[in-house]
C-alpha cells in the first residue's frame, strides 16, 4: 500500500507508531542486517523515529547502517509501507545542537511526496508515554545495536499541515569563445568549470561541523582553482591567437558554469539547448570535446585525469601534451562523473575531467586559499591548455566511445542491482525519476527503456522522485524480472525489466 496524501497540505488525522530508528538494511560482509520495523503496521499511519543511528556498534555494522540512515531515505521506506508521514525527533543521546532537522533547500529530487515533521525531545517522551516508554530508556536499548520491535502508541492522533513554498532562482553561465576566423567556425572545442559554490552552507550539500554551521565556505579548491586555471588558460590560448602563433582549424569555449552543486544544472541546460536545438541526443562534432577542471588545486602526488575511455585520442594526447610539464598522472575511463563533464559526455562528446584528489576541507569552511598548491595549480593549467591547443588545431575532431556505467561510476546512491540507467539530478518539476540516459547492452535498454522516460512505478513501488527511485532498487533482486511503469510522451508504458548486478 502506498499512502496518497501528498507532502504539502494537510496530512492526518492518523495514529502514531514508534519505529525506532526508522533505519531496514540488510545484511552485508561483517555486518548484520537491521529492521527498525519488523511486522509493524504502519499504511496510513505516522511513524516516530529517531534521527541517526545506533551509536554503541562496531565501525564496520555503523558504516553499513550509515548508508540508510539518511532521512530521505528514510522517508522513502516509510512511504513504501504506506505511512501518512514521519515524526523525527534526536533522542537525548544524540550530540547534535539543533534539536530539530531543519528545513534545508534541495534540488536534486523533483518534489517530497510524503509529509515530515521534526519534534522535540519533549514532545517524543510525552507520545512514547502513552505506551509506558521512556525516550531515554529506548534510545539506549537501540543504541546497542539490536533492533528493537516497534509499537504503536495508543490514544495518539497526529494531524499537520504541510507548507512548501518552492525557489526558483537564475544562475547564469559565462561562456566566451575564440574563434579561429571572422565566423564562427562549425565544430569547436570546450574547456571550463564551475564557478559556483555552497555560500554559507545552507543551500547545499555542506559537510561543515557542528560550530562551523552558516559559516562561509570559501571554496578555494572547490572550484576556484578550476575557474583560476580556466582564465589562465583563456590568456595563454588567446594572446597566442593574438600574436599569430595559434592556427586555430576550430573555435574554442571557454565556460564558467553555475549551479553544478546544485546538480550541473548550466552545464546541462547548455547541452540541452546548444545550436537552439532542444532535442538533439548528440552534439558531436559540433562539439568536438570538452575538458573539465573541477578541484584543482590540491595537488599532492599525482594528477587525476577521468573520462579517458571517452575517446582513443586521450591517452596519446595526454603523452605529448605532458612531456613538458613532466605530472605525474593517474588516468580513469569512467566518463559518468559528479561534475559538469557528464552533461557533455551523455551528449555524445568525449570529454576529459582534471581533478587533484578529495580532502577533508571538501565542502567545509576549511576550503581555504592558502592551502591551494599554486604552483601545481599552474601544471595543470599548462596541460589542459596544451591538450586544447592540440584539438583546436587538428584537422579531424576526436571519436567518441561509448561506455556503460560500472559500479564505480559516480552516483547519489549506490545499489547492488544493475539497470543501466542515469537518472536525471537536475530534474526540478517532475513527478517520477526521469532517465537522462541508458547504457548501450544494459538491462534497461534491453527492456525497451529510453532517454526522457520518466519512472513512476517500479516492482509495484510508486516512484514519486530520485529517493523512490534509488530506495526502489535496493528492492530489487539481479536475475528476477520486474515490472516498470513509464511516462513516455504522456504515455503510460509498461515494461519488464531483468536486473544485472554490480557485483
């Protein structure tokens, strides 16, 4: 049973069960599986839960159980037992400032479906007492790490109503191009990165510590560096022009991009309406490929150059290009990454993303200038910009190669199960999880799934958004076929799908 009550509005009036910490894994290598529900029946009801997760496991049962501790997805398995809403309250053990969840801005999912409140500690202990239970008390028995069963609490009734008021904002690109005559020419080369960032840390995915909430998160190497590199490239590129050293066979862009923390939203809108063309699924050779600068400025041993299986012109380029810069460069094929070169790479575009590895300042306030390495920030900036050089002056623009997803491939969430899909993050005003792409050979394509199908039922699951979607998969058994039920052109359709595994 799915509850039909939509998330703004009111939502009630409805009995309340308590599911501790509302968290069902199951289980893994060195860790066991976890039921915060077992056989409560929750259709139509609100379930009380506590925030995080049990606190007295061992590291392996807590990095496990971490992964569906999340709050969204927390949600999404209440809602797949029909619940009518959730009730979260932090429970005195939890060492959090902010009793209450706070409303935070997101947009990466299409819209919340199911109604949530944030109580306080006070008022969980006065609904649990209904049923002779302390807060305390049960929160230290969850804490051990066992599952305790849950139960309903006689005599309360819950009724809330639900306010969303959904921002909208503009963002807007910088794009400049040089061009190799008077007009523009017909194919061109792009290069850029993304010039925004959290702000203070509210509307985005910050990672900052308690004390260092609604502090400024300067974003030094994410991704100043990129954009620092970016305009150094554009001088180097363009003074050559200047001076008549530079044969240009094709233009090349340069791009600031916005909002790709929000989920490479100018990127995305760039691929989708270049040439004044909405519906093109690919722009190459128009584009003839893009290179990505996203967090380059921490340059430590070694240079991290992704999306190499993109096109058998990488690995060579990256040879000569780099003889006299002399990095030292580790290379990845995957061409499905977080950032804004797969909004080109799902275009049909061989791209190319520079990146100096992850650090622990990566979204927090400590993201600061002086710890950029400058003079390797300089290193990367050469290469890329010789590499552009190269393809700008090329006679023929490189090929492109197709690859499906691993299991190493970026995402929000991950999964076991296999389909092939690429859901669309950037998706704002769509009820269901739209596919932005699907991988040659997959289990979707296989299906009969298509780019711009939008998911709304999965293995009987109503799919309202990404959480649904990616909660759905963890439903989902490799080898077992199961029914989909699409939107294509308004049209419901439906399809049997059999899952592959990552594993």
């Amino acid at each position: 049973m799915i509850a039909e009550k939509p998330a703004t509005g009111s939502s009630g009036p409805g009995e309340v069960v308590f599911a501790g910490y509302g968290i069902v894994a199951p289980a893994a290598e060195g860790a066991t599986a976890y039921d915060s529900y077992g056989d409560l029946d929750v259709a139509g009801k609100w379930v009380l839960m506590l925030r995080y997760l049990p606190e007295n496991v061992s590291q392996a049962q807590r990095q496990h159980l971490f992964r569906y501790a999340e709050l969204g997805y927390k949600a999404a398995v209440a809602r797949s037992r029909g619940a009518l809403g959730v009730i979260v309250a932090s429970g005195p053990n939890a060492e959090v400032k902010d009793r209450l969840v706070p409303l935070s801005f997101e947009a990466a999912a299409a819209g919340a479906t199911l109604a949530a409140v944030s109580v306080s500690d006070g008022l969980a202990e006065a609904m649990l007492a209904s049923a002779g239970k302390q807060l305390k008390e049960m929160q230290e028995a969850l804490d051990k790490g066992e599952a305790v069963a849950g139960f309903p609490l006689p005599g309360i009734r819950v009724t809330a109503m639900v306010d969303l008021v959904p921002e909208t904002g503009r963002g807007r690109n910088v794009l400049a191009r040089l061009k190799a005559g008077d007009r523009a020419s017909d194919s061109l080369v792009a290069v850029g990165a993304h010039v925004d960032h959290l702000g203070r840390g509210i509307e985005g995915k910050s990672l900052a510590l308690a004390d260092e909430q609604g502090m400024v998160h300067y974003g030094a190497d994410d991704n100043a560096s990129g954009v620092a590199a970016l305009l150094e490239i554009a001088e180097y590129l363009t003074d050559l022009k200047a001076r008549g050293k530079l044969p240009l066979k094709r233009d090349i862009l340069f791009a600031a991009w916005s909002g790709e923390e929000l989920g490479i939203l100018g990127s995305t809108h760039f691929t989708r309406s270049f040439g004044g063309e909405p519906d093109r699924k690919s722009l190459h050779p128009e584009i003839a490929a893009y290179l990505n600068m996203d967090m380059v400025g921490r340059l430590d041993k070694q240079l991290s150059l992704q999306g190499v299986g993109s096109s058998s012109v990488w690995l060579r380029e990256i040879e000569k290009r780099n003889a006299p810069v002399g990095l030292a460069i580790t290379t990845s094929d995957s061409a499905f990454m977080s950032t804004d070169a797969t909004a080109f790479y799902l275009m049909g575009v061989p791209v190319l993303n520079a990146f100096t590895g992850a650090h622990g300042d990566y979204s927090t306030p400590r993201d600061t200038p002086d710890k950029l390495n400058y003079a390797g920030m300089q290193k990367v900036a050469r290469l890329i910009a010789l590499i552009t050089r190269s393809l700008a002056t090329a006679e023929q623009a490189p090929d492109f190669i197709y690859q499906e997803p691993t299991s190493r491939s970026p995402s929000r969430r991950t999964s076991r199960v296999y389909l092939g899909t690429i859901p669309d993050y950037s998706q704002t005003d769509v009820e269901g999880a739209r596919i932005s792409g699907v991988a040659k050979g997959g289990p979707a394509e296989a299906a009969g799934m298509q780019d711009g199908d939008i998911v709304v039922e999965m293995a009987g699951q109503a799919i309202g958004n990404i959480y649904d979607y990616s909660h759905a998969l963890d439903s989902l058994k490799a080898g077992t076929p199961v029914d989909l039920i699409v939107l294509r052109d308004g049209r419901r359709v439906i399809l049997t799908l059999t899952p592959g595994t990552r594993e």
